[in-house]
C-alpha cells in the first residue's frame, strides 16, 4: 500500500513541478492538505518500533519527517532535520539507526533496490539538512551512504542498466528502478558521484514506454498510471530535461489520465 500511496505523491510533485517560488501562496486547500500531513506525522511518531524503524517502509517514513514543509504555504521549504523539534528530531536519528542496521548493503549484505534506495534518500537528506553523523549504529551515516551506493550499484551492473530487486535476483522493473535511483540521486548531494551512473538507465526506462507515452512495469504491453509516473519520474533522475520530448510525452499521458477522474 505505502508504494501505492508514493506514486501519487509523485504525480503530485509533477503538478507542482513548474510552481515559481515567489511569495506566499496559502490556499484553504493547502491548509487542509498540511493538517492531514500533521496526523500523519502524528501516527508515524506514535507507531515506530521499539528497534527504531517502521517496517520495509522506514525510508520513506524518515522522509515524511524531513521534507514536510515548515507551514501550509505551498511555496515554503522542507524543514529537515535542524527545523523540526527535539521530539522528531530523536524519531528520526533512531529511524537513521534503523536503516544502517537493518537493512541490506548498508552496513551488511547486498542492496535491496526498495529498502536500500527508500533509506538512502531518507539518511542523503538527513545528513544534507544537519543531522549528526553518529547515531549509535555499527557505522556512521556517511559511511552507511557510501556502501549503500557501491552495493545499488553493483545491482545496476548486474540489471544491465535499470535495476532489479538485488544482486540475486536482477531483472529489471520500473518499480525498483525508480527506488534505487531515487536513492542514488538524493546521495549525491552528499557524496559526489553517486548519481554518476543514472544515464546508464535511459535503454531500460526507453523499453518500456508505449506508444501513447505510457511505461510499464517492465515492458510497455503492461503500461499504467503508476509506472507511466515511474518513467517520467526516472527520465529526469536520468538526466533528461522536462522538456524533452520522451518526458513530454509522458506527462501529456498522465495529465489526461487525470482529467478523466476529475
């Protein structure tokens, strides 16, 4: 469910994608949208577990934290880690813990291109915004990035350009592929070179793109919404400009898609 729930917020970051950034831009709508971030900060801090994490999901739960913007202006900024308070501040350092302990080629084992990339935005972007380096776990927060982009990119050479799900099993889909970059992307930030591989993507993300500009999940017979917002989504990590064409398409595809369910 919680991948189902990320690519809309995909979509989403599309819409606002153009957005200027200028001076406030408060809306009844986006008030309303910021008091359901709220409770649903509220719940991830009510229900992390004793070991830190929240599940598979711990990435993306940390990301919650750190890129909620600082009021319901559409305009405003992600608060990050120095931003947010004590309390959330303590969440997410043991949510970090988690991560490098407990999940695969960060500090043991080999990459697993959902868990792995969903942890590597949420440590990139923590680190990024001031969180401290040491939080307790086996290795430090930059050290746990670096294996963590050595091993996805051992998966990259193993899927042949896109991503699998690991080394093991390195058939390459949309669905991982869009995780692993993402995490690959978020880490340059911190760690120069991380991202230095993501055009090697662009043959598999062409692959599976239909004729109506629409992706697929690995091939373009099985294109959808979901993975058409995937392809977009990748295509720019990949490089291209959201003018490109092969971009374009896409979102033409995706803004019909939304306009039929106005």
């Amino acid at each position: 469910m919680y991948i189902k729930c990320y690519f809309y917020s995909i979509l989403i970051s599309f819409m606002l994608f153009s957005a200027s950034v200028g001076s406030a831009l408060v809306t009844p709508f986006g008030e309303r949208v910021n008091e359901s971030i709220d409770r649903g900060i509220s719940w991830l801090r009510n229900n992390q577990d004793d070991d830190g994490g929240w599940g598979r999901p711990t990435g993306l739960a940390v990301l919650c934290f750190l890129e909620k913007r600082q009021s319901a202006d559409w305009n405003a900024q992600p608060q990050g880690y120095q931003n947010m308070s004590v309390v959330d501040q303590s969440v997410v350092r043991e949510g970090i813990k988690y991560c490098i302990q407990a999940v695969g080629g960060i500090s043991r084992n080999n990459a697993e291109s959902y868990d792995t990339g969903a942890c590597l935005m949420a440590m990139s972007t923590y680190l990024h915004t001031g969180g401290p380096d040491d939080v307790g776990a086996r290795v430090s927060v930059s050290r746990g990035i670096q294996n963590a982009v050595d091993s996805l990119k051992l998966v990259q050479i193993a899927s042949g350009g896109g991503f699998g799900y690991n080394i093991v099993n390195p058939r390459a889909d949309m669905s991982t592929t869009q995780f692993a970059m993402a995490g690959l992307y978020a880490a340059e930030t911190v760690l120069p070179g991380s991202n230095d591989t993501l055009f090697n993507a662009i043959n598999f993300i062409d692959s599976t793109k239909a004729n109506n500009g629409g992706h697929g999940y690995s091939s373009p017979s099985s294109n959808d919404h979901a993975m058409s917002a995937s392809g977009a989504w990748t295509y720019l990590l990949s490089g291209l400009s959201v003018e490109d064409n092969k971009v374009q398409s896409t979102l033409r595809l995706l803004q019909e898609i939304g306009r039929a369910h106005v």
